[in-house]
C-alpha cells in the first residue's frame, strides 16, 4: 500500500513503509545492544474523485486543502499514486 507522506516542514514523499527510518548506533562485538523502539507515521486518508488517498504524517495532521496543494501531480487518478 502507498501512502504520500507529508512531513512537518512540509516536504512531501511517496511510501509504502510507515516505519520511520532509524539511525543504527554502531557497537563492539559482543556488547549488548539497547532494544530498539520503532516508530511509525500516522495515518489518514481523504476522498477525492471518488477514490481514496492514503496519508502518512508526522505530528501535524493535514487537512484535505493540505492535502491537495502538495499532492498535484503525483496522484495517478484511481487511488494510488506516481513515483
């Protein structure tokens, strides 16, 4: 499933993991390592055309004219999206 995702300073990317990409802490053979803690994007989706867009988004939900200003050209019409 894709899913654009707009970020707090309002760039915009299409994808299909809603896990935040982590930074990997380097550690010697043999340490333990720390548990790490996976974060995922909120999720939303908006009705346009008669087809359902999915949202991913980080802490500032974007309201439907968001939304369709940012999505201009990378929506391919049934749904889904262009890469």
């Amino acid at each position: 499933m894709e899913y654009l995702l707009i970020k707090d300073n309002n760039e915009t990317e299409v994808i299909t993991c809603l896990y935040k990409k982590q930074k990997t802490k380097g550690h010697r053979f043999g340490d333990a390592v720390e548990p790490t803690v996976s974060d995922k994007y909120r999720t939303t989706s908006f009705k346009i055309n008669g087809y359902y867009y999915n949202v991913a988004y980080e802490t500032k939900k974007p309201t439907e004219e968001e939304f369709t200003k940012m999505s201009s050209g990378v929506l391919d019409g049934k749904g889904g999206y262009i890469k």
